[in-house]
C-alpha cells in the first residue's frame, strides 16, 4: 500500500472517534461540576456567616429594648430619700439607684452590666452581650442623671454588633430645688452597627 495513501485513510478513518468525543464530553461535565461544587461551597459559607450575624444583630437588639423598657417602667424611679445604695448592684434598680447615688455628688459612674440583672429568662440568648452602663454627674455634654448604656455582641472576643442607649433624666425637684426623685421616661436606641 501506498504511504501517502495510507496516511490519508489513518486522517479519514473514523475509528476511536467516539473514545475522542467521550472524553470531551466527560471533561466537559467535569468542569461544569467543580464550577458548581464551588459556587455550593461559597454560598454555604456565606450563609453560616449570615446565621452569625443574625444572631448578633437580634441579640443585641433584644438587648437594648429590654433596658428601654426596664428604664421606661415606673417601678424604676430613683427616690434619693428612700433608696439607699448598696455594694454589689443585685438588679438594673439597684444599679440605677447605685449610679444616682454618685451622679447625685457630682461624680460619673461606670458600671460593666450582665443581663442576669433584668430576670427575663433570656439571659442565655443575651450572654454574648456585653454593657457598660454610664450615669452622668453633670458636665458639659450631659445632664445630671443622664444615662449612656453601650452593648456589644462579642464573638470569640471579636465585636460583631453595637448599640447604644441614652435617657436623658427628668428628676423630680422639691420645692427647695433639691432632687428628690430621677426618671428616664425617653430612652432612645441608637446605633445598631454591624461590623
């Protein structure tokens, strides 16, 4: 047989062509697969970040509108000739009366806060809130009284999410112009960053 003519029918011939084609297609199919395995991959963690998120965001808002409601109860009026301080705050209202208590001689004070002291049995959804609770003594930027609450969600010591609080006082005067009595019937959330 001729070599050029063998050579044409090797470049002719229609053999193995169908192993040619199946490997194509499966290295097609292959491809086609990792993309999707990736696309899984990253969409599943996304996720699993959003779930954490979430759960910062509604822990340290739930956070904030249970001291809101706490300071905006009647029960929690500070009166400064009845209610004495003690050492250790055992709840938000001795806190306040605690804090009153300095704010009344001038002084700041501040506080770290658990939410063991507001007895909402929540206190579990909330322990990765973290408060530190301000009562001003007067001064240039606050009135006498007034309250700052800073919250953060912390993760593994990272701050995830944070929320502030501020009431502004509203003591009540005898006629002497003494304060008798302090309340915080506005308190505002402010805040709610996301880091």
């Amino acid at each position: 047989m001729n070599p050029v003519r063998k050579v044409k029918n090797k470049i002719n011939s229609q053999e193995g062509a169908t192993l040619l084609i199946g490997l194509f297609f499966f290295i097609m199919c292959a491809v086609v697969a990792v993309i999707i395995l990736a696309a899984a991959t990253t969409a599943s963690g996304s996720v699993g970040t959003l779930t954490s998120s979430q759960q910062a965001y509604y822990s340290a808002t739930s956070a904030a509108r249970v001291i809101k409601s706490q300071l905006q109860d009647k029960n929690n009026v500070v009166d400064l000739k009845k209610d004495s301080p003690a050492g250790a705050s055992a709840d938000f209202h001795q806190l306040l009366v605690n804090g009153a208590a300095s704010a009344s001689q001038g002084n700041t004070v501040n506080y770290d806060m658990s939410f063991s002291l507001f007895n909402t049995g929540a206190e579990d959804v909330m322990k990765n809130v973290k408060g530190t609770f301000t009562m001003y003594g007067g001064g240039d930027s606050h009135n006498q009284y007034d309250i700052e609450i800073n919250l953060a969600y912390y993760d593994k010591n990272k701050k995830i999410c944070n929320y502030v609080v501020d009431a502004e006082a509203s003591p009540e005067r005898d006629s002497s112009g003494n304060v008798i009595s302090v309340r915080w019937p506005d308190p505002q959330i402010k805040g709610g960053s996301m880091k």
